[in-house]
C-alpha cells in the first residue's frame, strides 16, 4: 500500500491595483476598493488554511493581514514571493514603455531569457528564486493547506515548473494568462521515497470552488 502526503497550495493573486495598467513589478501600489472586492469574494467560504505566505507588497500583503487575523491563521511574509524587477521599466505605464523602450520591451516579450529590463532582475534569476520559495513551502510545510498570497508572475512560473515548461522560452509570461484575485490550486503528492508528484487541480478561479 502507498502512503505518503499531500500539501495544498492555493496561490491568490491580488486584486486590481491602484496602477492598473503599469508595469507594477516591485512598485509597492495600493489595492483599489475593486482589488478588494475581487479577494473577497474568491475568498469568501474559503476552507480551512494551516498557514497564510504572503509577498511583503501592499496588494497582496494587506489582503494577507486582514483574512488571517479574521480567520486566526498564522501569517508569514515572504520577500523571496514578491513580483519580478523591471529595473527602470518598474511602475511605468505599458502606454510609456511602447513610446520610450520600443524596441527593448518587444525583445524582453519575445525572448525574456536572452533580454533583461534595464536594471532589472534576469528572467533566470526570478525563475531561481520562484522554484527556490516554492520547494522551501512544500518542505516546510508539507502535508498541510496552504493560501500563498502572490503576484501573477510568480504563480506563473510556478505553474511552468511543475508542467515542465520550456523556461528558456519564456512561453509562461505570454501563454498564461493569471486574472486578478483569482485563485490556482495545486496539490503535490510527496511519496515514501521523498518524490513529489504536482497535479494542477484549476486556475483562474475567481470564487472559491466551496462557493460554487
């Protein structure tokens, strides 16, 4: 007989921010009241979770604060979860970016790999960093629930690394499509002999499946 563990994850993205239509990056933007709604209510008759991560970042740290101190969960805020740097790109408006950066930003979109944003983090040092967060919450915290509150290009390339997705060519940031506060499952079976074994359950979700 097979025994073993299964963790959880469900990874939420914030809600709509405040620079809506920016490159927000590490740009620490605020929620709008729709940001909150849209948490709310994919959370709203949320199971039971054994620990809330959260990026330090307001629009998704804020949310964090508040659902775990109503739901008396432990909180963890995690700077290794926060969103890409886009260097001198951070905070600008696409609008901006097409006008000033035309061609480097077609070239970061095209081959994100082999094309860093000026100054700014390596589309191999964030997938680094990602798995990295990401093996060190399911040892950390293997066999229970877990709400990990993020950013759309984390959970991306969350989603990337346990499909096996070609990283080099950076398909997860052009095929993958993450909606604001919607919420992607992922379960990981962890065998007798240590080997995981990740189902992608949904993604996109943006009510809780226990209030469909």
């Amino acid at each position: 007989m097979t025994t073993g563990t299964t963790t959880t994850i469900d990874l939420l993205r914030h809600g709509k921010p405040e620079n809506d239509g920016c490159l927000s990056g590490r740009t620490d933007a605020l929620l709008t009241e729709t940001g909150w709604q849209q948490m709310r209510q994919t959370m709203s008759q949320s199971e039971r979770y054994d620990i809330v991560v959260s990026s330090p970042l307001k629009r998704c740290s804020a949310f964090a604060i508040e659902f775990s101190n109503q739901n008396n969960i432990d909180l963890e805020i995690d700077i290794q979860s926060q969103e890409m740097s886009f260097g001198k790109w951070d905070g600008m408006s696409y609008e901006e970016l097409h006008k000033q950066y035309p061609k480097a930003l077609n070239d970061f979109w095209s081959d994100p790999w082999c094309h860093t944003p000026p100054e700014g983090e390596s589309i191999e040092s964030f997938i680094d960093r990602v798995t990295g967060v990401w093996q060190l919450l399911l040892e950390k915290h293997q066999g229970k629930n877990i709400l990990l509150v993020t950013h759309s290009g984390v959970i991306r390339q969350v989603i990337a690394h346990i499909l096996a997705m070609d990283t080099r060519k950076g398909l997860a940031m052009s095929r993958l499509d993450i909606a604001h506060g919607s919420l992607t499952r992922i379960e990981v079976f962890t065998d007798d002999n240590g080997q995981q074994w990740p189902r992608l359950m949904f993604m996109n979700q943006k009510s809780h499946p226990l209030g469909n």
